[in-house]
C-alpha cells in the first residue's frame, strides 16, 4: 500500500474510534512485512485506565494473528466531532514502547495532517535509547 493510501485509511478508521471522554478520536493503519494491513481506533473505558490507542489496537490485531515484521504505521487524531485533523498527532509513550518490542529502528510513522499531508519519522526519532529485551540480558 502506498504511504497515502495507508494514511487515508488512517483517517478513515477514526470513525470506530470509541472517545466518549476525550473527544478525541484515532485512527491506525499499520502495514505487516505479508502486506497485511490492521487498522485500529481508540477504545475509550469510563475508568479510563482500561483506555486503548489507535496503534496499540493495530498491533495487537497484528500481533494476535500472527504478524511479527512491520514496515509502517499511519495515524491520524481529530476531535471527534469534526472531520478535520488537529494538526499532526504523535504515538503515546507507551504505543512507542510496543512499536520497539516488534520494530527496528527504521520502521517508519506516518503523521497525518489534513489535506493528505504527512510527515514521516522513524521509530528512532520517536523513541531514542529505548529499553529492550537487551538491557534484560
Ligand atoms: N490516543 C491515541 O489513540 N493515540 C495516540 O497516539 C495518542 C492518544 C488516544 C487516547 C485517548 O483515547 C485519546 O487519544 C486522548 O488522549
């Protein structure tokens, strides 16, 4: 899938999202080394802490069926009531520190902003000296 596709997904997925708290709502398209791709939203819980992100739904549909190699994701966030974007959104820590458990340093995130914008960074950029299976040993 090409990198705009893959972010128009992305925005697309946002119509699941469940953000009842927030109003804020997340899509993900992440695209497996197979050519699979798993889309995700965020899953809101009125006691918060049982909250999911977009990505981290994707991955785990991924992962839950077998997929461990990943080339990219895509993610798009907005207010839920308006099809437009915030700006660009950037994964959550914790999402950052799942995409290092199954990705190389390269795997690329791609930003969506509105007007089929995106800017592309790596999971490097995003998560520099993360911990790991390593740091275990
Ligand atoms: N959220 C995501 O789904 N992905 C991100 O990268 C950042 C935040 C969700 C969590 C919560 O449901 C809402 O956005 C507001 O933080």
């Amino acid at each position: 899938m090409t990198d705009t596709e893959l972010c128009a997904l992305a925005k697309e997925m946002r119509k699941f999202s469940h953000a009842p708290y927030s109003h804020y709502s997340v899509g993900a398209a992440l695209e497996c080394a197979s050519g699979k791709v798993f889309t995700g939203c965020n899953i809101e819980n009125s006691a918060f802490s049982p909250s999911v992100c977009a990505e981290r739904t994707a991955f785990f549909k991924a992962i839950s069926e077998g997929e461990r190699e990943f080339v990219k994701i895509a993610v798009a966030g907005g207010n839920t009531d308006s099809d437009k974007l915030n700006g660009s959104i950037t994964p959550c820590g914790v999402c950052r520190q799942v995409m290092s458990e199954f990705c190389g340093e390269d795997f690329r995130i791609l930003l969506v902003r509105d007007d089929n914008e995106f800017k592309i960074v790596t999971l490097a950029e995003m998560l520099p000296c993360a911990f790991g299976g390593e740091n275990l040993k």
